[in-house]
C-alpha cells in the first residue's frame, strides 16, 4: 500500500509547504506562519481549515503542526473568542464583503467555525506526547470551549450558528428553511453581513434582530467531540476537575442532538424564528454527523447507516459522501460557481469526520470502502476543493489545503488494520450481510 500512495503523500506534502504564508504584524506584534487554504483564492488563515492543516501536518513536521495551531490562538480574545477568519499580512487582499464580517479594526472576521481545535490538539499531542505543548494550549482550548456556551442561547445544551459562513457549509440547501430569501442563498447570506455590520457584531443585538438562528447538527456534533477530547487532554494532565467538566458539557451536547434533532429517522438542524423551534427537514450530510458521537444509540446508528449512507438513492454515490442527498430537489452535483456551494459535490473533510464515526462504531468494512473512494478521488483528480460524486471530476480551487486530510485517512487504514480489507469491495461485504430497509436490499450498491 506504501507504494500505491506514495504519491499521494508526497503531493500532500507539497501542497502544505506550498500553501504556508509567514511574515509579521503590526497590529499585534507578531510575526505569523500558518498554512492557507490557497494560495489564489483563499489566502488568509481560516479556523477550521487551519485545523485540518495541522492535524495533516503531523504526519510531515510536527513543529509545523503546533505552530499551525499557536499562530490560530495568538488571534484569540481575552474572552475566549477565536474569529474564523485572521487577515495577517494579506488584509489589503480582502474584499469587501470579507471586510463586512469585521469590525474595526477590521483584523478578523466575526464569525466563528466549527470547533475543531480540541481534536487538532489531541492529533499533535498523539503523535508526539509533548506535554509541554498540551499545558501550553489547554488553558486557550478551555476559555474557547467556555465562551462557545455563549451560544446557547435557550440554554438546552446546542449552541447556534448566526450565519451560514459559521458551518462551513456555506450554501447548504439545509439553511434554506432559514433565511429570507432562498432562492438565492448566496446574497441571503450577504443581507446578514450587512445587518450584523450595522449592529457592530454585538451579539445581543444580533439575538434581538431574529434573522438566524440555528442550531447545527454538524457544528454541534463537532462541538461534542471536541469538548470529549478536551476531557480527554485534561485526564492526561491530571487535572479531574476539569476532566469532570468537559466530559459532563459533552455527555449533554450530545443528549441534546439525539433528544432534539433527531426526527423520522434522521438528523436536521433546528431553527428559532419569532422564539418558536422547527426542524429544517432537508437531508444533507449534516444528517450524518452524529456518526461521530460516543452516546448515539445503535438503533439510530444503524438507520443512518443503512437507509441513508449506504442508500444509492441518498448518499451512496460512486464517490461518495454529496453534500446533499440525492434525494432531495435541491441536489445538484454539478458546480455553479462560487455562489452555490455545497449543494451537491463531495467534501473530503465531511468524509474524514464520517470515516471516525463509522470506525468508532465498528464499520470497518464501509470506512474502509469509503477510504478507498475518497482516495481515488485525488488520485483521478488531485487536491482539489470539491468533486463531482457521479463522475469525480474536481471543481474549485486547486491544490487545495484540508484536502490533504487523505494522508491522516491513510493512516487510519494502517493504525486500524484496514489495509487487509483493501481487496475486499462493499459488495462482497453485503453478500454476506444483506441489510434491507423498507423493502430495498442494499446488498449491490
């Protein structure tokens, strides 16, 4: 297998090299070295990106890796904030709407991402044991996950998202239900840059404006996992008491998505309009982010699994895992332009979070499989940003930083002892266990 993706890593590693920015400022009297997502189009350092970089990074350089993440928090508040975007050096190379998520003066957005810091943490700290560097960040990653509860706003345990931009999923059909207008998500979303400009990002008077509101089943399961591995990273310290608190905040995050967002056998997201709650009822691969949960019942997992993930008429495309199902009217896996993203094409980030949750439950055989297509992507069409789930042409940007996720799915195939699998198919997995569901058999997919 080493040979078959050597040059995959190889690429791999180029790219991070490639994309990695550094000089200094003088707005905080640093100087900066992180990895952007690229080189053309995304040249400032976002939050989960850089994430995703880091935890690439540790198969290459792990003080690159630690630096990827100390550059992330040296932007943080004294409150615990950490912005989803930090300008650095190429602030004159923002456009205005990106200038419209800040404030002055006008250094970083403010937005947030999912909170995947905790989990790039634990990745460097795995491969190196460096307490140092896990003393040197807890006390950062606890005021982060701390003032993440500022989110919460009706105090069940999720926390919201205020725009779109703050998922990740930019234009996800699942957002639908929540903005005004629809039908043109892109400038939907511009109209909250707008407002929330004009309310200065205070967040009380972005909760009193009502424009959205939602609680996220993907940022949240992330937010779950993360406050797990915090707990996690306390143990290792010693320190019970925080131990204690993180894995206690997880268990209701996680209580909270299974009781509130799970609904006719699937996962949607939760939106507040005029203080009353609703479930979007859109199918996207947000559905199938509570894979990742510890707490998720084998019942749901199953379902999730076995009506929608591994269903051709959902999710079980040649190069899975589509954005959205391919089930709903709003699919479309053909890329638009920049305006409509993430409505259709596959993402190799969600395939990195959904492959943890199928190993984490035991599915080695689809983790595996879904490895082996995730692979084959960028070995047909390189590092690119998004793909075509029928054809696997790459859209987007190039070379394209979290894509390089793949070397740490690599890793996952040799640490897991999935590397034996490799010449099995899903097919024959099936054969021998044939799973129907309503009456459809799932065994030749």
């Amino acid at each position: 297998m080493e040979d078959k993706y050597r040059k995959i890593t190889n690429e791999a590693k180029a790219i991070l090299w490639k994309n990695r920015k550094e000089g200094s400022v003088r707005w905080n009297g640093t100087n900066y070295s992180y990895v952007c997502p690229s080189i053309e189009f995304y040249p400032f350092q976002w939050f989960w990106d850089s994430c995703f970089h880091a935890i690439a990074l540790t198969h290459f350089d792990i003080n690159l890796a630690k630096q990827e993440i100390l550059n992330l928090l040296s932007a943080q508040h004294d409150d615990g904030f950490i912005p989803h975007i930090i300008f650095w050096g190429d602030r004159e190379g923002a456009s205005y709407w990106t200038f419209l998520q800040s404030k002055p003066p006008y250094h970083h957005s403010s937005y947030i991402q999912p909170p995947v810091i905790a989990q790039a943490v634990k990745a460097i700290f795995d491969r190196c044991g460096d307490i140092d560097f896990l003393r040197q960040t807890l006390p950062q990653l606890r005021r982060y996950y701390l003032w993440l509860q500022n989110r919460d706003f009706d105090n069940d345990g999720l926390i919201s998202i205020i725009a779109p931009w703050e998922s990740g999923l930019d234009h996800s059909p699942a957002y639908n239900p929540a903005l005004d207008f629809p039908e043109n998500p892109h400038w939907a979303s511009r109209a909250l840059d707008i407002r929330y400009a004009e309310a200065k990002y205070d967040l009380g008077k972005i909760i009193d404006l009502d424009l959205f509101d939602v609680e996220d089943v993907l940022v949240n399961s992330i937010y779950a996992q993360g406050l797990r591995v915090l707990s996690e990273l306390y143990r290792v310290i010693e320190n019970r008491e925080e131990n204690v608190r993180f894995k206690l905040l997880a268990d209701r995050v996680e209580k909270a998505i299974i009781d509130k967002c799970y609904l006719d056998g699937c996962f949607y997201n939760l939106i507040t309009k005029n203080k009353k709650e609703m479930p979007a009822m859109v199918v996207t691969v947000i559905s199938l982010m509570p894979l990742i949960l510890d707490n998720i019942e084998k019942d749901k997992i199953d379902n999730l699994i076995t009506r929608y993930l591994l269903n051709p008429e959902e999710f079980w495309l040649p190069y899975p895992i589509p954005s959205v199902a391919r089930s709903e009217h709003s699919f479309d896996p053909i890329y638009k332009g920049e305006d409509y993203l993430w409505r259709g094409p596959t993402w190799i980030n969600t395939n990195w979070f959904i492959v943890q949750g199928l190993l984490k439950h035991g599915y080695n055989e689809i983790a595996c499989e879904l490895i082996k297509r995730t692979l084959e992507l960028v070995s047909r069409a390189g590092f690119r940003e998004f793909y075509n789930p029928w054809t696997g042409e790459g859209y987007g940007a190039t070379d394209f930083g979290w894509s390089t996720l793949v070397v740490d799915l690599l890793d996952m195939l040799k640490v897991n002892g999935l590397e034996a699998l490799e010449s099995r198919t899903i097919d024959k997995f099936f054969e021998a266990k044939i799973v129907k569901e309503g009456g459809v058999s799932y065994a030749n997919l």
